[in-house]
C-alpha cells in the first residue's frame, strides 16, 4: 500500500509520509479549537477545564435564563433574516442584470458592488456610524439591516454570477419568443435552474450578517445590540463559561448551514450543463 | 461573461428596422441597469457616501481648520509608527506561516482522490464557517495561563512554568494564522486543481524525479493560486480587528484598533479618517496590483 505510486510521477506514499503527517497537524490546528469548545460547554466548573471533571447544563441555563443574552440572539437572527431577504433578492438582480446586459459600464459596477468586500471592515464601521448618526439609524435594527444587507450583496452577486454562468441563456430566449413576458421567462424558465446558487447566496448572506462583529460594535446597541456585539465586550472582560455555552450553540448553527450549503453545491454540481 | 448574442437572437436586422431595434437595445441597456440600481443604492450608502465623507473629514483637524496634520502626524508620531510597524510585522509573520501551513495541505488536497479530499476539505471549510468570534474565544479559553495547553505542557514536563501565550504578540499571531489559512488554501486549492497533469506525466516520462518534476513543473503552475492567496491574506491582516482586540492584550496595537481607538476614545475624527484613508488605498493597490497579474475573480468563484 504505502509503496504504491501516489502521483503522475511515481513518487511513494512512502516517500510522501512526512507530507501526511505535516497536512494532519496542520488539520488539527484547524479543526480542534472551535471543537474543543463544545465539551467545555458541558463542565461544571467555572474554570473553563478539559476534559470537564463533571457535567451539567449550568451554562446554558445561564445563557438561556438571561434576559439580555435572550434578547441580543432574537436580534442577531432578526437582522440575519431580514439580511437574506434583502440582499439576496438584490444581488440575484443585479447579477442577472450584469450577465444579460451588454453594457460598457458593467465592469465598473461589478467592481462597485464588490467593493463592500474589499473595503477594511473598520472603515465601513466607522463610516457607516458616522452617517447613520446623522440619519439617526445608529442603534436600530434597520439600521443593522442595511448594513449587512450591503456586506452580503458581494457574496450573493458573486455566487449567483457563477450560477448563471453554466446556465445556457438562449432557453429563456425560446420562452420569451414563445410569448412569456421577460419577468415571467425569468421566474419559471431561469430562476428554477439556477435555484441553488440562489440559495448558496442566501446562506452567505445569513452566516455574514450573523458572523458580523465589527460594524455591529459601532452601529448596534441600546436593545438592538447583536449576540456578537454583547460575546465580544463580554470577552473584553473576562472569560465567562456561559460564552462557551453560547459558542457551542454558533458552532452548530455553522454546521447545519454547512451541510445545507453542501447538499446544495452537490446538487449543482449534479445537475447537467449544457 | 458572455452577454446574449443580440445580433444571432434576432436575424437580419433589416435596414428600416434597425433604429427600432436600436431603440429596444437601448431601452433593455437601461432595464438592466435598473436592476442593479438597489444594489448599488445600498453600497453608496453605506459604504461610498460615508467613505468619501470620512475622506473629506481627513483633511480638518479638530476645529474645523483646514490640514494636512492628520497626514503627517503618520509620519512624524513614534506611537503611530510603531503601530504601522506591529501590523506589517505580524501580517508578514501570519502571511509566512500561513503559506507553510497552507501550500502543503492544498497541494496534498489536490492529489487525494475525490472522496478523500472532500473529507479533508471539511477540515477546511468548517473553521471557514465558524464565527471569528468563537474561534478567537476558543484560542483565549486554549492560550491562558490555566489554560490547556499550559496545562498539558507541564503534564507532559516540556515546560515548568506556564508560559504568557495570550494577550500578547504570540497570542495575536496564533489566533490570526489561524483564522486566515482557510483563505489561504482555498484559491490554492483551485489553482492547484485546474493544472494539467499530464505536464507532470511528460516531466516524469523525460526522466524527472518526483522533485524536480515537482519544484520545475507543478510549482511554477501553482504560483498564481498562490500569489493570489498571499495578497489575500496578508490585505486582511493589515485590517484586522477582532482577534488582536481579543488575543493581544491591548498592548499589541495594530492599525484597525488605532482607529477603533480614536474614535471611541478620542473622538478624533480627522485622525480616525485619514489612518482608514491609508488603510483602504493600501488594501486596493494590493488587490488592484493582484487582479491586473491574475484574474482574481477567476479564482474565488471555484472553492465556495
């Protein structure tokens, strides 16, 4: 087995051993923190220990019992929801309107709308607290809304781009010539084939606005703070378990939209391009 | 991007017709561009408009006089060049190391069979997914003094004394080498991915070894993905705010927190303004200098 060729040019696994085994650490170094943290979730002790001497709940009776941890998670998904409702029906559009459109200027919007992407997060921060003060959004959740809604466009515009690549436009085309009107081409000839790079975008759009930590510092607050604006100023302060608890529960929100994410790249991987 | 074939999709625009489809041409030009009118109404707002505003805000101190003084007090405050020298310092450190983390573990991924990469990608991608939030904290729980691997290490009698692993230099460098890999590998891994293999088969075949078949053939293939990774990371590190904030004890200051800092505690805009002014036209030439060299659009719509 180990002295079977592993590539093109003959070299042993044998001889690739080291590779494995550097490849393996550096896996662990990526996996193991954020798992580590589940366990420790689970010990009774104050002093965060691994492997917990004994178990319980304590921590998440402590996070679900508080009012504040209660309300700050009710905001985060609020504005992760709205997030996904609103930027994904953008982006969607906006590539569409970029892929079809033969315009001179499309280069340059493109650029446009991913700028919110390439821009320092601090500088958007501090320049949407800025602005919203003067429109006074600052500590509301619409406020947070537009604000992650415009950091998700990038991630949906990009997903759906490449969807609508690999999607062969002349079929909307043949509805259309057929008598369907653009919009109606578009929601029951396009939209289905390229349904999951929609949803890909929608997941972006959802874990970006959840995952959002340094605007929502800046512009969240009062009782529309975010969970991510309260676990950071906590951890400002000390290491309280009740994070641990907190994180657990963030960990597996990750992994089922992972999962989700997954299924649905395999699908479009699946599914046959013209 | 292919746009429709105008000219095939309607045959033979016929000398009288052809204003009138000019005409729709334009008015369709239009439709679309409407269509990404919300979008673009979001990012000017939220990202145009207060930039240019803070862009302008640089250039007045805190009397409202004209100035240049918040440009130059870059140059000339030693606090303010030690700072710029923390972040290039620890953005070269991060860099660096992600590349020997990173370059090993996507080429391995690149030559698994299909089955065995996926699983191994999850180890990728689930960090990728995780909260930067949670994983900084699980660093803090990892890295403390009472912490596992102090713990550990004196169970095992490496160490006898718990070393200072956080809320310092060291701290900040493991938990952002850490957050960063991911993007690291991912466009590596799509680089690495789209190389031919039969060039490998031909360096084999005139008689190369596995080594020199690796560093004269595959290398120099995979030096865009590569290129394209490092800017990645390295564009992210100088903007960096969380995990030094969390993991570097206020002692080590990096450029994101200076102007953090001076606005929250400092209500100096003008300062606040020109440091994100430096920043974003450093973060762009970076990025413009890498999509001129290759495209980088190219290579991040492949691993997501």
């Amino acid at each position: 087995m180990l002295n079977r060729p592993a590539s093109e040019t003959q070299i042993t696994h044998l001889q690739r051993l080291w590779l494995y085994f550097w490849c393996g650490l550096v896996m662990l170094f990526l996996i193991l923190p954020s798992l580590i943290v589940i366990p420790m979730s689970f010990s009774d002790s104050i002093y965060l220990e691994f492997p917990p001497q004994s178990w319980s709940l304590r921590w998440y009776e402590n996070y679900l019992g508080s009012l504040e941890w209660r309300e700050a998670t009710y905001v985060s998904l609020k504005a992760a929801l709205f997030t996904v409702l609103v930027a994904t029906p953008m982006g969607t559009a906006a590539a569409y309107g970029l892929h079809v459109s033969g315009m001179r200027f499309a280069t340059i919007i493109r650029v446009a709308l991913v700028m919110p992407l390439m821009t320092p997060i601090i500088l958007i921060a501090i320049g949407a607290f800025y602005l919203f003060a003067k429109l006074h959004l600052n500590y509301t959740l619409l406020g947070l809304i537009i604000a992650h809604s415009t950091l998700a466009i990038p991630f949906v515009l990009v997903t759906v781009s490449s969807g609508l690549q690999t999607y062969d436009m002349n079929q909307e085309m043949v509805a259309r010539s057929l008598g369907a009107s653009r919009l109606r081409a578009f929601f029951t000839v396009t939209l289905p084939q390229i349904r999951f790079s929609v949803i890909s975008g929608a997941l972006f759009a959802f874990i970006t606005s959840l995952d959002e930590v340094i605007v929502a510092m800046f512009i969240s607050g009062g009782e529309n703070a975010t969970l991510n604006r309260r676990m950071f100023n906590a951890l400002r302060d000390q290491i309280d378990p009740t994070i641990a608890a907190i994180s657990t529960c963030l960990i597996l929100v990750s992994i089922v939209l992972l999962m989700i994410a997954q299924f649905f790249g395999t699908q479009r991987a699946r599914r046959p391009t013209p | 991007m292919t746009a429709i074939p105008r000219d095939t999709a309607i045959p033979a625009a016929a000398g009288n017709n052809a204003d009138g489809l000019a005409e729709d041409a334009r008015r369709e030009r239009w439709q679309m561009f409407g269509l990404c009118s919300p979008a673009l109404l979001l990012v000017g707002l939220v990202v145009f408009i207060p930039v240019g505003w803070l862009f302008w805000l640089s250039f007045f101190d805190a009397q409202g006089v004209l100035t240049f003084e918040n440009y130059e007090r870059m140059w000339g405050s030693r606090s303010y060049i030690r700072t710029f020298q923390t972040t290039f310092e620890i953005s070269f450190i991060v860099t660096a190391a992600c590349v020997l983390m990173g370059y090993p573990l996507a080429y391995m991924l690149s030559q698994l069979p299909p089955r065995a990469a996926g699983i191994c990608m999850i180890f990728v991608i689930l960090p990728f997914w995780t909260s930067l939030l949670v994983r900084t904290y699980a660093w803090l729980v990892l890295l403390q003094r009472q912490g596992l691997i102090n713990t550990w290490m004196i169970d095992l009698g490496i160490i006898d004394e718990p070393m200072r692993l956080v809320h310092n230099f060291t701290g900040t460098v493991i938990g952002m080498v850490h957050i960063l890999l991911p993007f690291l590998v991912l466009p590596l891994f799509a680089a690495m991915k789209s190389i031919d293999r039969d060039y490998l088969k031909a360096a084999a075949n005139l008689g190369a070894s596995p080594t020199r078949a690796f560093w004269q053939v595959f290398f120099p293939l995979s030096l865009p993905g590569l290129f394209a990774g490092i800017v990645l990371v390295f564009v992210l590190c100088l903007g960096f705010y969380v995990t030094p904030a969390l993991l570097g004890g206020g002692k080590t200051i990096m450029w994101a927190m200076r102007i953090e800092t001076s606005v929250n505690l400092y209500a100096n805009w003008g300062a606040a303004s020109a440091l994100g002014v430096v920043l974003l036209i450093v973060t762009l030439g970076l990025l413009y200098i890498l999509n001129k060299a290759f495209r980088l659009d190219k290579l991040m719509a492949g691993p997501r």
